[in-house]
C-alpha cells in the first residue's frame, strides 16, 4: 500500500498542538486543527450574539489558540498563506472529518483515560492507510495502543515534536511492537524532507530519549544544588553555557516550560521506570510542591524561581527565589573561579573542561558532580532507550540544545582522566565503561583516514558514522 501525506488534522489546540499546525501549514500541508467545545457561554459570547450553536463559539478553543500564536513576539505561522491553510473545527461535529485526512496527530493532555477513548473513535473513523500518531512526550506506545486492532497499531507511532515546532528541528518517532517498518521508514523520510526536522527513532521507552535524558538531568541539578546549598542563579550560570549547555539551564528553563507541566512529566517517569538506579532523585525537591501551591510556576503566572518587578521609576528588575524560604530576593552574580575562567574561552570543549577540573572551587565541585553522574547516567541509558551513543547525543543537541551531547563531552575530558577520577570518588562506573577501555577503547567518537567512527555498545567496537 503505497503512502503519502498531502494533509493533516491536528487534534488539541494548546500551544503545542497549534504550534504542530502552523509548523505543518508551513510546509505545504492542508490543516484541520480540533479541540472540544468551550465549557460555557460567557459574558463576552454573549454579548457578541453567540449561541451555543454559533461556530464561532464551538470552534472558539481552535480560533483563538490560531490568534494567539499569531500574536506571538516570535512568529509562528512563516506567512499568510500558510495561516490560511489551517482550518478550524470541534471534536463533538467534525471528527468525523479525519477520514479526509492522510495523517492524523493527537496532541491532547497526557492521560491514558482520554487518550484511548479519542484513539477508539478514530481508529471506526479513519481510512485504512491513513497514518495515526500521537504526540505524547513520555507515555508508551504499547499503552496506548492496548485493545486496538492490528490494522490501528500497524500505522500507529508516536511523533515527538518539541516546542515550539516552527523552531526546534528534534522530532522524535517511536515506533509501536506492530508498526509496519516500512510506515516508519516513510515517516522518518517525511519528516526529514517535507518537514525539515532532524529525526530520531526512539525505543518505546518512559519519556523516550531527551525528555529522559532532559528530565534526569535537570532534576539532578537541582537535588545536588538542594544538597550542596547552591542559589538558583548560581546553578543556572554553571549548568549553561559553561558546561557547553543551553544558556537557560535548569532552573530558567523551568520558568519556561512551567513547573505544573514538568511536574505532571516527573511523575510519569517516576511511575514507569520501577528499574532505574536513579529512580529516587525522579521526585522534586521538598520545595516545588510547596511552589505549586502558592502558584510559583514559573512564566506562565509571572513567577517561578525569577520574578521581574518595576521600581517606582519604571524600570525594570529581576528578583530570584530563595530555596530555602520561598521569599524572592535581589539577584547576585555568581563569582566563581572556574567560571570567570569558561567564560573567556570560546571552544565549548575547553570551557567544559576548565569549569570541572578545579578542586579547590565549590562551583568547579559542583559542576563536577553535575557532570560525572550525567556521563554515568547515560552510559546506562544505550541500548535501553536508543541503540546508540549518537542518538543520546544528537537528541540532546538537536532537542536541548546542548552545545556537545553527553558522550562527545566525555570525551572532551578525556575518558580515562574521568574515570579514574570516579573511581578514586567512589562513584559506580559502569561495567561496559570499564570493558570498553579495557580493551583499549579510550574515546566513545574517532576519526580514521578522514572517517568518524563511534563505539558501539552492540557490537563492542568502533562504527563508521554515516553523515
């Protein structure tokens, strides 16, 4: 059965799901995006002359998710005609609909209980060779999936877009155990031409590889920060651009995301991943709940861990949390020696190694902390969540934006110096690290007569990179 996409209908208006259709608009797509029926007339309907019956009232939720974007400082939609392409509807009179449409994506909340009933009345709706895919940041496949029919699951896959879609070229495909192979070759291909984003196949595992690899990595920050009494923006300075990261960090990119979202995202991970070693730290620090409630979450309430406030003349000022006693307070520039040293260097390796390498600094000891077990949780993490060293890397360059991926800064401090340096600290150096230098493999990526080689977990060896 021979595939194509030429139209699609995007189901969930939030910000992500509006952004997926003006991103797919973008690209020539026709767009159908849908989302449920406003809870109530208001005032402003009202006196608008709106009924319950009106369309613009029942697609009220898709209109004003296209508006907002339209508004946005950074521009979603690339130009009017591409606004033009997304048509707006509801789920309670035009699902139906998506038997119309090559590609149907679902990007509503991230519950089991309402996805399955939605995919159950696409899966009586949809042609046979449509192809259906969620965009779930961290539910599996298989659960979703559970109870469908062959035909469903053989054209069913996860699509991880990152946010916001229009910018971010990540995308993230999960096949399930029943997806053809030749659906997913076709997606990845769609995606990477039509779509121009860097593709990624993933395992069918809890918050696939970024968000895996995001969320673990920022909760350690925060726990070692918690632990060894660092501020929020002393963190956010060292876990940035000198640790060849992305310059919001950890705490700022919280504000960003929102901690109420990452939150419900922790606790997903937590519940279904019983057999990670570092299961544990997969819970927020004592005072984010404490954050939740007081409404601390970050950009969307105009406060999180940075808080911007006008002075009576006008200008503008950014105050920071306190951890310790959730009062805001005035914002320090962090001072430390390794990091007046990173920060003069350009080289992203250079700036990472010179940051960690002072034992006398308590920002270099913590940034070494920060580091070490990042390196040690993604060994781990191969051939679990992905097959490859790469796809740890790329993900996390192409998703986080991280100047170097965890196994090419590995080996920007060189693996034998980091290893010995763990052992002599007490720290569980994975087995396969151990065999593989062992062997005499002393770096994860190396280049022969002018080809790039990684080392590849599977077979024990170096592999030609194929660019």
């Amino acid at each position: 059965m021979s595939m194509k996409i030429n139209n699609a209908v995007v189901i969930g208006a939030g910000v992500m799901g509006a952004g997926i259709a003006a991103h797919l608009a973008n690209c020539g797509l026709e767009v159908l995006l849908l989302d449920i029926l406003p809870p109530e007339l208001s005032d402003s309907d009202r006196e608008q002359g709106l009924t319950e019956n009106s369309p613009e009232w029942r697609n009220k939720l898709s209109i004003q998710a296209l508006a907002g974007l339209r508004r946005a400082k950074r521009p979603f939609f690339t130009s009017d005609e591409s606004f033009a392409r997304v048509k707006v509807g509801n789920l309670e009179d035009d699902l139906h609909r998506v038997a119309d449409y090559d590609w149907i994506l679902e990007t509503i909340i991230e519950k089991l209980e309402i996805k399955r009933p939605l995919f159950a009345k696409i899966e009586k709706l949809r042609r046979p060779d449509s192809i259906v895919t969620t965009n779930t940041s961290g539910l599996p496949i298989k659960q979703i999936t559970a109870g469908m029919t062959e035909g469903f699951k053989q054209y069913f896959m996860g699509t991880h877009f990152f946010n916001p879609p229009t910018y971010i070229r990540l995308l993230e495909i999960i096949p399930g155990e029943e997806t053809l192979p030749e659906a997913v070759a076709f997606m990845k291909s769609f995606c990477t031409e039509r779509l121009s984003k860097d593709v990624i196949i993933c395992k069918d595992t809890p918050n696939f590889i970024a968000n895996r690899m995001g969320s673990a990595t920022n909760l350690n920050a925060m726990h070692l920060a918690y632990k060894m009494g660092m501020r929020v923006e002393e963190v956010d300075a060292l876990c940035g651009h000198a640790m060849a990261r992305l310059r919001t960090a950890v705490f700022r990119s919280s504000d960003a995301i929102g901690l109420d979202t990452n939150y419900n995202v922790i606790r997903n991970l937590y519940a279904n991943v019983p057999n990670d070693e570092r299961r544990d730290l997969f819970v927020y620090p004592p005072y984010v709940e404490k954050m939740i409630a007081k409404g601390l979450l970050g950009n969307k309430t105009g406060q999180g861990y940075y808080k911007t406030v006008k002075a009576e003349d006008g200008t503008e000022k950014e105050l920071v949390l306190d951890l310790e006693t959730l009062e805001y307070r005035e914002k320090i520039t962090p001072d430390f020696p390794c990091l007046r040293a990173a920060e003069k260097l350009e080289d992203p390796a250079e700036r990472l190694r010179v940051l960690v390498s002072d034992k006398n600094d308590r920002g270099s000891l913590f940034a070494w902390e920060v580091v070490a077990s990042d390196l040690i949780y993604a060994a781990n993490r191969v051939l679990e969540i992905c097959d490859t060293i790469m796809d740890i890397d790329n993900a996390m360059k192409w998703g986080y934006f991280w100047r170097l991926g965890p196994f090419e800064a590995w080996d920007a401090l060189g693996l034998k110096e980091t290893v010995a340096r763990m052992k002599e600290e007490g720290k569980p150096v994975p087995q396969r690290i151990e065999k593989m230098l062992a062997a005499g493999c002393d770096s994860f990526y190396r280049e022969i007569d002018g080809q790039r080689f990684y080392y590849d977990f599977r077979t024990e060896s170096y592999q030609p990179i194929k660019e």
